[in-house]
C-alpha cells in the first residue's frame, strides 16, 4: 500500500474513533453520620449511626449494590428492612450473612439525592467496619471500610450536686445532695436484668446514718430524660443502702440517672462538723465505678449573708445589688430583728425589702434619700429559712466615697456578720489651694480649685459643677472666677445665684465641649469682700455634679484672719521680699538683714540652690511648721503642705506631684532646691541677678 493510501486509512479510523460517544459514570461518596460507642452486643436500634450515600448520578429501580461487616453482625438474617431517600423508601436491605447484606433499588432515585441505610439491625463486637461493594453501578465502592462503631467496657461516673447543710436531724433524717450516676457508653446501663441496674451506697461519716427511704426516687435525664421520675426498689442492708435503677426501654444516647431523696441522721447530738460522703459502687456486674462524693456539710448552727457579685461603681452613681441572708441548718434563728446596716451610702426607698423596718440617718429628721439600713424579722422553722433571697436593693453614693461599700448584719439571736457589696471608685478628684483671706478689705483674690477626671469621659458635655460660696454673714463673692481646662475641653463660668453678704453665692462651670483624653478643670483667682463683722476661722465651700448624687464640702477653702494678723496674701504667706545671695550666710528680709548657718551655691550645670528653710522663714512660715524625718522635709507654708526627699527630682505639694528640674539635695542637714522650684513650691515670685548673683523672692 502506498504511503497515501496508509495516511488515508489512518485519518479515517481516527474519525470513526472520535466520533463515537464516551460514557462515564460520576463517583457517589459514602459517610456515616456519626461514631458511637457501646458497652454490650444488643442491637443498635434507633440510635444506631446512619450509612449515607450521596448520589452524583440517577439510580434506576432493580440497582443492587452490597454492605459487608467487620466485628459487628447483622441481625435478622433474611429479613428486608428500609432504605430511604428525603424520608421515601427507595430500597430495601437484606442481611444475607452475619458479615454480608444486600441492597436492591425499589424505586428510581435521582442525581444528588442522598440513600440513608440506619444501621439499626447490627450489632457490634469491636471495632466496627463497614465496606460498600458498588456491584459496578452508579454507587462507588469504598476504597477502605468505615469505622461507624467502638465497643468499650467504661463504667458510668459517680458524681453528685445540691449539696445540703444540716447538724442534727430528726428521726427520718435530712436530705442530701443528688447522686448522679452517667454513661460513659450509650446502653452500659440499659438492661432488663436488675442485677446489672444495682447501685450500693455507703455513708462515709462515723455519726450519721441512713434516715427513711421513702422519699428515694430516681430520674432519668440525658439520654434517659424519657424515663421522668420514678420511684425505685430501695433498701437497706446492714447500714448499706442499695437502689435498684428502673429499666430503660427507650434511650436516646448516653444517659443519666439521678437519685434523689436520700436522708442521713445523726447518731450523736453534737456530730463531728465537715463534709459528709457517701460513696456508690455498682453491684455486681452493674457497669458503675466505685466513688466517693460530698452530698452535705455538716455545720453548727448559723446564718450566712452573701452577695451574688461585687460591684464596682462611680462615686455619684448608683449600683443594685442582690443580698441572701439564710439560715446555715435548720433551727438556726429564734424569732428575733436582725439589722442591716450600710458602712456608707443610702438605699433607694424602693427597694427596702418589703415588710422591713427603714433606718435613717437621722431617726429624728427622716428623709427618704437618707436610709442607709433596714430591720427583718427572722421567724425560723424546722427547715432551712431563706430570710433574704437574692434580694435587690440599689445603693445610691454620693461623690466624694471611695472604697468598699459594706452591708452588716447584727441581732439578738444572731452572729454579727459583714459582707463587701460594692467598691466605689472616684469619677475625678480635687485638687484645692485655700485662700487666706482678711477682714476689713474687699477685691481680695486667690484660691484655687483643680477638678481632675480619673478617665476620659467623666464630664461629659453638658456636665455643670456648682461652688456655693458660704452665706456666712459678711462674705461676698464679688466676681466670677477664672476657668479653664486643659486636653482641648472646654469650660465656661456663670451665676446661678449671685449671692449677698447674708446668702450664697453660687457659681456654675459648665463643660461646653468634652475630651476625648482625661482632662482637669481649673476654678482660681476669686474675688472676695470680707467686711469687719466676719469671726476668725474656716469655712467650706460646697460642690455639686448634675449628673451625680450628693455635695462635696472642700473643707477649710476660706481662711479668715483677724484684724490684727499680720498681712498675708491668698497664698497664706506673709507679704514681703527677701534675698539671698550666693556663697553668703545672710539673707536679708524686707531689707532687715538676718543671719543663717547654711548659704546659696550654684551646682552643676548651673542651678542656683537655695535652704528652703529659710526661703520660707522669710514669709512668715514657723520654725514648728518645718519637719524633717529620714531625708524628707515637709514645710505646712500658708495653705500648701510641701514634701521634699532628698536625692529626688518630684516634690509633693498639697498631694500632687510635681516635677523638678533637679533633685533636691542635702547639704550639713540643710535641704535645698532651685531659685525656680522654691518660689513654684510656695506660690511667690523669683529674680535672679547674675551680675550680684542674687536670688530675691516677693509674695505680694
């Protein structure tokens, strides 16, 4: 043949080929819906794990495909049950063997619908193994059989709950905590043979035994939850109480008895305190670990106050909290009040428990935002009395608490007892700078406030702060003060009551724009006319939140001096100048020169250092008022209390701390510090004169 025709041949074969159709089938997948385990080798039933088979193509009616076992058998030899698809019976399955089943089509069934064979009638002896013979149809065969089942010989858990508390009981005894008995594997406990249902249990306590069984009932729960509650074959055999669990006829998974109603009673009239156990054994073949578990405290008699939680809360805010005040055995109380009592903060008047007796702050002046306790009466019975349970009351602070919010409990019959209800922490702090004032004179300016947020956020937009000025006859504040705020807040000051020389003055600081960081608010430089009539003293001034419960009294804001103290200004300090100059021992005070036993020096790199002692002894502050302990100088000058430790760069002046360009340090028991620091410390004016290098100070 020659090369053409050879060709010809080759492409005419290659066209027959190409143009006859190709047939393939699509792969079903096979999975199981779950691996159980069992303890015995009764028939799976209902709760049996479910052979899925996803279909990718369409099965036509007459299809058979086979199932083979592997330590497990079928059931039923010969006898067809259901297949179904979307809940239709589409096939049936035929146990052939105790190892081989057969699975023939009923009906068609089409692409993507799922055969469900429940693998019902099987029993398993190991680990179980199932493996799918696809017969060549549209069902694949598995490339390796598919664990659906494990046998296993773990015995059900002993554990127990609602533990009781008593001392000593009466002659049927008291009832203890629930003995809950689960499966660890589905079906160890169910069984028609009582002897394999039987649990022993023992009182492990040397002064109890078992009370009556007539209240001994068990319910199913878990997987037994059908079962309900029952009453049950119980015994005693020589102290040892045996229970007999009910049969279970329908179980839906591992379940769980629980045995309820067990009474103990005491032996002796003062039994040994602590817990009470009782351990359970299966008996016999019964498939139940041995176990000792707590079902009751014994205690002596008593009350307990508890409290669900703890609370944290904002001072100025309120908080609910839920009080149970109980008996701790039976008998505990005779019939008596028991008062409860807050350790700071009122109870809102709707939520004094009902029937209680209110306690008020003042019991001469009762006000209904003033009740900071309240009296029970405590009736007990003969069982365990709940005097208070979970009762909410709410708590309303009051700005200015901190700390722990405490509920305490005192009566005749009845221990004292205490309990932590809440924490108060503070939603801003104050800061304040008396200011020392003289009577006879008018325009006379200082003071100063510092409000200052623990966070951002505590004053809001919105938020006004009232200072009420007292109306002590004779003070006036004549002017609005100075405000400002820092972190881009914004503040604005106004009257709300202008006040006289016989009433208050009140001013109000409102926030006209938040922070988004912790800001402080500054209220200074008051204007205040004292005439002569004003005594000698101190006076508070008062502070409100809107948005938060109570008032504030800054205490001794206002100093009022008598017409014969010498001139001092709003600092408190005595007006003057003083000057010291550097390698000197005199110091000269409104130019009357004095003498010292320390002088000035300039340290490295350039601070002049002057004796604090004498700086402030210039201004009228007391040798008595300088105290000095372990290298830390405290000075009381005017209205700032000023601490200094040697070798640190932070002093502390009415609480807060500042920062220095230097440390402090001490030289032949004299305390220095820097020209700068010193005058910031004591709120005076500072120069310098490097020429005759010469500090001087004025306080005017």
């Amino acid at each position: 043949m020659k090369l053409r025709q050879k060709l010809a041949v080759v492409l005419a074969s290659a066209m027959v080929i190409t143009s006859v159709p190709v047939v393939t089938m699509a792969a079903s997948n096979t999975s199981v819906s779950k691996v159980i385990t069992v303890s015995n080798e009764n028939v799976l039933g209902s709760t049996a794990p479910t052979l899925k088979i996803e279909l990718k193509d369409a099965v036509t009616s007459g299809t058979q495909f086979y199932l083979t076992l592997e330590n497990a058998k079928w059931d039923g030899i010969g006898t067809a049950t259901d297949v179904k698809a979307d809940g239709t019976k589409v096939a049936e399955l035929t146990p052939t063997s105790e190892t081989e089943a057969t699975v023939k089509l009923t009906a068609d069934v089409a692409a993507d619908k799922d055969l469900a064979i429940l693998l019902s009638n099987v029993k398993v002896t190991g680990e179980a193994k199932i493996s799918v013979d696809g017969n060549d149809t549209e069902i694949s065969s598995t490339s390796s059989p598919i664990v659906f089942a494990n046998k296993s010989d773990s015995k059900a858990t002993v554990t127990a709950k609602d533990d009781t508390k008593f001392y000593t009981t009466s002659s049927a005894g008291e009832k203890v905590g629930t003995v809950v008995i689960t499966e660890q594997v589905a079906g160890s406990l169910v069984t028609t043979d009582a002897a394999k249902r039987t649990v022993e249990i023992d009182v492990e306590h040397n002064d109890f035994e078992f009370g009556s069984l007539a209240d001994i009932k068990v319910k199913g729960s878990k997987g037994f939850s059908s079962l309900g509650e029952v009453s049950v074959d119980a015994s005693l055999d020589n102290g040892t109480l045996v229970v007999v669990l009910p049969e279970v006829t329908t179980a839906a998974g591992k379940g769980a008895f629980e045995i309820t109603g067990i009474r103990v009673k005491s032996t002796d009239k003062a039994p040994e305190t602590g817990d009470l156990n009782v351990t359970v054994t299966g008996k016999g073949d019964t498939k139940v670990e041995s176990k000792e578990v707590k079902v009751a405290t014994v205690t002596e008699y008593g009350t307990e106050l508890t409290v669900d939680a703890k609370d944290e809360v904002v001072a100025g805010k309120s908080t609910k909290v839920k009080l149970t005040y109980k008996e701790l055995t039976a008998d505990s109380t005779a019939t008596g009040d028991v008062e409860f009592l807050l350790s700071q903060g009122f109870i809102k008047e709707s939520t004094v428990p009902a029937g209680a007796t209110k306690i008020y702050k003042d019991s001469k002046k009762p006000k209904a935002e003033e009740i900071i306790g309240f009296v029970i009466n405590c009736n007990g019975t003969s069982a365990v009395d709940k005097f208070l349970d979970k009762a909410e009351i709410e708590i309303v602070t009051e700005i200015g608490m901190t700390g722990e919010i405490k509920v305490s409990t005192s009566g005749r019959f009845v221990e004292d007892q205490e309990v932590v209800v809440a924490e108060v922490a503070p939603n801003f702090t104050v800061d304040t700078e008396a200011m020392t004032l003289k009577v006879g004179q008018s325009k006379q300016v200082g003071g100063k406030l510092v409000l200052t947020e623990e966070k951002a956020g505590a004053f809001a937009r919105g938020t006004k702060f009232e200072i009420e000025i007292p109306a002590e006859e004779g003070i006036t504040l004549t002017e609005l003060p100075e405000v400002s705020a820092t972190n881009g807040m914004t503040v604005k000051a106004s009257w709300k009551t202008k006040g006289t020389a016989t009433t208050a003055a009140v001013i109000e600081v409102e926030v006209t724009k938040a922070s988004k960081e912790a800001a402080e608010i500054t209220i200074e430089d008051l204007e205040v006319k004292v005439d002569r009539t004003v005594p000698e003293g101190t006076y508070d001034v008062k502070l409100t939140v809107s948005n938060l419960n109570g008032t504030l009294e800054v205490e001794d804001f206002l100093v009022i001096g008598t017409p014969n103290t010498e001139d001092l200004a709003s600092n408190g300090l005595a007006r003057g100048t003083s000057s010291f100059v550097i390698g000197e021992s005199k110091y000269t005070v409104n130019g009357v020169e004095k003498t010292m036993d320390a002088a000035s020096y300039i340290q490295d790199p350039g601070y002049t250092m002057v004796p604090m002692r004498y700086v402030a002894e210039a201004f009228g502050v007391k040798a008595s008022d300088i105290l000095f302990s372990k290298g830390v100088t405290t000075i009381f000058a005017g209205n700032r209390t000023i601490q200094l430790t040697n070798g640190s760069d932070v002093a502390v002046v009415n609480g807060a701390q500042i920062k220095m360009s230097t440390k402090v340090a001490i030289k032949e028991g004299r305390t220095y510090a820097p020209i700068g620091e010193v005058a910031q410390l004591l709120g005076i004016q500072k120069a310098w004169d490097a020429t005759s290098k010469t500090a001087t100070f004025t306080n005017k």
